[in-house]
C-alpha cells in the first residue's frame, strides 16, 4: 500500500514537473518569437546593433550589422586593435569605435565598403553599469539614415539653386558673398548682364529666354572651369566671385572669355539673335562689405553699358 502511495506521488510530481517545463517552454517560445518581432522590426528600419564587453573587451555584432560593415563578430581585442590599425573614416573599426563614443550625443558618419553604396549612420551608445556603478556594457544603435540624408541634400540643394540655371540663387549668394567677401587680401567679384535681354523674350519667346540664361550659366560653367562662386541674382543678372586673386590671374582674359563662350554657345544652339554681355568687374581689396562690392562692380557694368555694351569694365 505504501510503495503504491509513493508511486502516485511519484507520477504527481513528474506531472507537475511536466506541465512547469511545458508552460516554462511555452514562455520561452514566445519570448523568443517576441524578440524576433522587434529584431525584425528594427532591421526593417534600417537598425543595426553592437554590444561592448568591457571586460573580455570583445564588441559582439547583430548579422545585419556584421554584413553591413563587412566585420567577423566577435571582435576581440576591440581596444588593442583600434590602437594598432586605427580609427579614422576608411578603415575598418571607425564604425564601431564612433558607435561607442556617441554616449552622451549623437554621432554621424558616412561609410563605404569598395564596390558597394555608402551607407550614412546616426549613431547613438547606451552605458550599462553594474551595482556599484562601475561601466560593464555599451550597447550601441546604428541607424542607416541614407535616404533621409540624401533627401535633405535634395531639398537643400533645391532651397539654395536656381530652379533653371543650377547656380546658386539670389538668396545663397547674398548670405555667401556677405560672410566671404573681405576676408581675403585680394579677390574679384563680377557682375554680368544679358544684353537687351527683353528683347529676346519679345522677339523669340520665354522659352528662348530661358534657354539664354541656361546657356549663360553653362557658359560660366565652362569658363571657370570649378573656379570660383557663380550665382544667378535674378532676371538676367549673374555674378562670379574668386576668393583668392593670384598675381598671375588675368581678369581682362577671364572677362573676354566669359563674353565670347556665351556668343559661340548661343550660337551652337541656334538661337535667331546674337546674344552678347555686359560685363563689371572689381577688384576687391581689404576689409570691403558685400554691399561695397557689389556697389563697385556695378558701377564697372554701368560703365560697359554706356561704352555701348558687349563689352568689360575693370576697376582695381
């Protein structure tokens, strides 16, 4: 009687222990299916995911993570290593080590693997402390932001340009040319208007217009050869600005050359009047304003206009 008592205990218990272990495995599951909910989630927002060992100085990567920086997780010796190969852009541990440093404010960084787009990163870092408040852990978030840097690019690019030309627009020059001009010992500022620019819209139209001014701006373009701020100040209005006159610049070229191309592409372009400019162009020298500047080149452009246009004014 006794040994069948214990039995029945004995099945008791281990049901017990069954449905413990059943329930306990149920949680786990769902844990489990729980944290890949969030870990899918993240990777869905371009999240990635490091963990830093203080101790065992290892930095531990999520796969995306992992893949995205082209890196072997775990990466031990994090410490060592950063000292022997380095960390600046470029090179392989940059990432990880910005990541940890971005604690107290966020960091962000661009990185490019050879053969693959560049990736840009918001990074952000998080201390975990033990009981005596000692560091143990950082885990760090990279956040690919790419696509929202490359849409605020666009957006800037679009508030700063001229929607038709692709110069910089009224606005960015005035802010630019005021913060710019007079902190150089000798510069050059130009201004430059279309000649009896009304009547080609009159004669051949606004769309002949709007090809003038293109033109004028590629013209610039090609003149200056990625030299210099080139601006459209509105209407037929353009402006050049060199920071850093050399001796050996020769502006009256530089003037005849920027007339000239504008009349041979407008001409390639086979528009029905010859299109010509009226160029000013000054010297700046010293503490100048930008409302100096500009003062002084137009009247140089005023001075071409009474010579009779399609010409240049130099004042030094």
């Amino acid at each position: 009687m006794m040994v069948k008592v214990n039995f029945l205990w004995l099945l008791l218990i281990a049901g017990g222990l069954l449905v413990l272990l059943a329930v306990l495995y149920y949680r786990l599951t769902r844990e489990r299916e729980r944290l890949g909910f969030y870990r899918r989630v993240c990777e869905d927002m371009n999240f990635y995911f490091m963990r830093y060992d203080i101790l065992r100085d290892m930095v531990s990567l999520s796969a995306p993570a992992a893949a995205m920086l082209g890196l072997e997780s775990p990466v031990r010796n994090f410490s060592q290593r950063v000292k022997e190969e380095g960390s600046r852009p470029g090179l392989p541990l940059y990432p990880l080590d910005q990541c940890l440093r971005s604690y107290e404010k966020d960091r962000f960084i661009k990185v490019s693997r050879d053969g693959q787009p560049a990736h840009r990163l918001q990074l952000h870092a998080y201390i975990f402390r033990d009981s005596r408040n000692r560091a143990r852990h950082v885990v760090g978030m990279m956040m690919d932001v790419t696509h929202q840097f490359h849409k605020e690019a666009k957006l800037t690019v679009k508030a700063e340009m001229d929607g038709l030309t692709r110069l910089h627009n009224s606005g960015t020059c005035r802010q630019f040319l005021e913060r710019t001009i007079g902190t150089s010992g000798r510069a050059l500022f130009i201004l430059m208007d279309v000649d009896n620019f009304k009547s080609v819209n009159d004669t051949l139209g606004h769309q002949a217009g709007d090809l003038v001014l293109t033109v004028v701006a590629n013209a610039m373009r090609k003149v200056m050869k990625g030299r210099g701020f080139l601006g459209r100040l509105g209407g037929d209005e353009f402006c050049c600005y060199i920071h850093l006159l050399e001796a050996e610049d020769d502006v009256d070229r530089l003037c005849d050359d920027l007339n000239r191309k504008v009349t041979e592409m407008c001409e390639e372009e086979k528009i029905a009047m010859r299109i010509t400019l009226s160029i000013g162009a000054a010297i700046l020298q010293g503490s100048m304003t930008y409302k100096d500047a500009y003062a002084k080149a137009d009247k140089a452009l005023y001075q071409s206009k009474e010579r009779g246009r399609n010409t240049y004014t130099i004042l030094s």
